[in-house]
C-alpha cells in the first residue's frame, strides 16, 4: 500500500516554487522585482511568480481570483510603505487568503520602506507579524534579525523597559533609607 522512497531525489517536489507579490506603489514594486530576481537566483530553480497591486485587490472580481493563486503559494511578499495602518481592503484580502490557505509551511516577506529612522515596529510590520503565524509561516523582513526594534507589549519591549533607569527609579536607588532614631 506504502511504496518506499529509496532515492534521497525521487522524494524532491518537482513543481516550481511559488511567489505571490503584493504592492503598494509603482516604486515599491521595482524594489520588490529586485528582490525577487535575486531569490531566483539563489533558488536556482523555476519559481512561478504572481503580482498583484493594493488597487488590483481593490476589486472584488478580481480580489477573490487573487486569494484562489495565492493560497497555494510558498511565500508571500509584500512590498509597501511601513507607515500607516493597511488598508481595510487589503486586511480582509488577507484574511480571506489564511483561510484558503491551509496548514503548509512557507514564508511571509515583509519588504516595508520606512521614510523615519528605525525604532519601534510599525503597525504594518506587526499586522503582517501575526498574519505569518496564523498561518504557519515563517515571516521574514529585509532588515537584520539582530535589529534593535522592539515590537509594543512584546517580550522583547518589556525587556527592553526594564533595564532602562529612569529618574524616577534613579531616586528610589540612590536616596539612603532613614534609619529610626534609637531609643
């Protein structure tokens, strides 16, 4: 009934990896195009790639004919700006797309150009964050996982907070107990 692999190549899945793309802007999208020729490269294999624009997916005919393609992606990409909240639009196109997607492993790309010096996560950062692990997925962004951005309510922020002296804590650690008169 089971028929045994016995060649390590016989067990490789021959079909090409798939890449949605979705984009915010014109400019952000030639960011991503780099970004994905340099994965191609890498891979090394046939990677068959979709690309889909905020505004596309502001259409509902066209909307649902993208979370049917991107279900049965490998890794999802998604280039746009950091700042901001996303738009309602592309939250429930999101939504809709972890719920056809199924148990699978893969990867969330998020490319997010920031216009500010890096600090604390942005609510784009976050969203996309937690959409990668409701869906299994690992998520992956273009900056150094050694950064030193912290996302709010995070453990990594409550660490970061606490070894932070402020003055009020200062006062508290310098100023000597008074010691009760003696009788």
């Amino acid at each position: 009934m089971f028929q045994q692999i016995t060649d390590k190549n016989e067990a490789k899945i021959s079909r090409a990896k798939g890449i949605a793309v979705i984009y915010e802007t014109p400019a952000i999208r030639e960011h991503a195009v780099r970004f994905c020729e340099r994965l191609a490269a890498e891979q090394g294999a046939p990677m068959e790639m979709n690309w889909w624009s905020f505004q596309l997916l502001g259409h509902p005919a066209l909307r649902s004919d993208a979370v049917e393609k991107a279900a049965g992606v490998d890794v999802m990409v998604f280039a746009m700006n950091a700042s901001g909240d996303l738009p309602e639009e592309i939250k429930l196109w999101i939504e809709r797309w972890i719920n056809k997607r199924g148990e699978r492993e893969g990867a969330l790309v998020g490319l997010l150009q920031r216009e500010e010096p890096r600090g604390m996560a942005s609510f784009r950062e976050i969203y996309l964050r937690h959409a990668a692990r409701r869906a299994g997925m690992d998520y992956l962004s273009h900056a150094a996982p050694t950064a030193t951005k912290a996302i709010p309510d995070s453990l990594d922020s409550f660490s970061e907070r606490a070894g932070q002296m402020t003055s009020v804590l200062a006062n508290i650690l310098h100023k000597h107990p008074h010691s009760p008169p003696m009788l």
